[in-house]
C-alpha cells in the first residue's frame, strides 16, 4: 500500500499547478511499480484539500483553463489501483472533489465536508455532482450542494458519503489496514473487479449484468491465484473436517 499525501499544508494543501502536477507524477510512478497495489491518499495536517487555488481560479475563463484544475483529481480517478482517501479535516470544493475520486473515503473525526460551490455563486464542476449522485442520495446531494451545507465526519457516515469514520489517531492505520485487503488480492483480478464495478453505471438490466460480469470471470477461473487459493481453502476445509 502506498500513500500519496497533499503536501502544501501552509496553504492547507490547495489543488494548485503545483499540487495536480505532483499527483500526476506519483500516481504514474505507482502504477507502474509491481511492488504496489493499492493507493492511500490523505493530506498534511491541518487539512485533507482546502479547495482550489483561488487565483487559479478566478482566472480560469476558458473549458481548457477549468479543465486543468480537474487534472489531479481525475487522474486519482481514472486509476486502475484501489484508491482510499483518508480524509483528515477539511475537505472542500475541489478538496472533496479529491476525495470523491477515490474508491473508498474513511473520515477522521475531525474531517468536515463541504461544496462550498454555493457560497462564492459558483457553479459546481469537476463531476461534483455526478460523484455525489452516485454514493449518496439525491436528498444528500441537493442539501451540500444546492444549500451549502457542511458536515463532519460523524454526519458524512450517517448519509453515506464516507463509509465509516474513525478517531483522528487511526484514521491512517484503518486506512492502510483497508487498503491491504485489495494488495494482497491478484493484481490482475482486482483491477478486473474495479473495472467491472464503475462499468456497471451504463448497465440498466440483469441480462446486461450477467453478461459483463462473464467473461472477467472466466478469465480469473483460469488464473493461477484462483487454483492456488482454491487449493488453499480446500485444505483448510479438509482440516476442519
């Protein structure tokens, strides 16, 4: 399990050229090591992402400029590794877009989640409400985006914007801890399994389902993890027996 850690905590680690163009650079080179197999992404404290940068921002009058505020997060959202955003404190505007882009977010006690989109008359982007959509309801999404609410870690739980939150001092070790569950997993099988299930928001019917599902796992049948561990739980069960 790696970890990527947004680094720039003077300005509470906001998206910046700088900050996109670091992800970038180590999601590429984690990707390519054979060594790892799951992502953990957190920030340095005092904050997870402040937002974006607004100079950034505020200069961006064209499609390209936003779309390069985009770039850190979609690439954290495009990657074939398990991701985890372990989400220390504030995650706002962009800051939650990040998190958003994760597989799995964990929140510390201390995390607190807001779009902040509503409260500078900006409209949302990035895919913001789309991600939104997809793990919460549309109840969720209208209150933090369309009423600017804001939530703690607690709340985020209880609305299933997080899946679980955890006392600050842990919040790393669980994530780490979760994240090892997908390592140690066949690399080729996994990454199979995470395509699968984001493939799965274009399929409307169990026939479809059935049918995407078939063929990665036939595959993973013929592997040689699924015969190795195959083998494994039957000598475990031959031992009980």
């Amino acid at each position: 399990v790696a970890t990527i850690t947004l680094n720039d905590p003077g300005r509470r680690n906001v998206v910046s050229a700088a900050l996109n163009a670091a992800v970038a650079e180590g999601m590429d080179e984690l990707e390519s090591r054979d060594d790892v197999g799951a992502i953990v992404v957190t920030g340095a404290p005092p904050a997870f992402c402040a937002g974006a940068d607004l100079d950034d921002l505020a200069a961006c009058d064209t499609e390209e400029k936003l779309r390069t505020i985009y770039s850190g997060f979609l690439r954290l959202a495009n990657s074939p590794l398990p991701t985890v955003a372990a989400v220390n404190g504030a995650a706002v505007g962009a800051g939650l877009n990040l998190a958003l882009a994760c597989d799995v977010i964990l929140a510390g006690q201390s995390a607190k989640f807001d779009t902040r989109f509503l409260q500078i008359g900006l409209h949302p982007g990035g895919g913001n409400t789309w991600r939104l959509r997809r793990i919460t309801d549309l109840q969720t999404t209208m209150a933090l985006v369309l009423f600017g609410e804001a939530v703690d870690g607690a709340r985020a739980a209880e609305i299933g914007l997080v899946w679980k939150c955890v006392p600050d001092a842990e919040l790393l070790g669980v994530a780490h801890a979760m994240a090892a569950k997908a390592a140690a997993g066949p690399p080729e099988v996994v990454r199979s399994m995470k395509a699968t299930i984001l493939g799965m928001d274009a399929v409307t019917n169990s026939e479809d389902a059935v049918s995407a599902e078939l063929g990665p796992q036939l595959a993973s049948l013929g592997g040689a993890a699924f015969v190795e561990l195959l083998a494994q739980l039957r000598a475990q069960i031959a031992a009980k027996s």
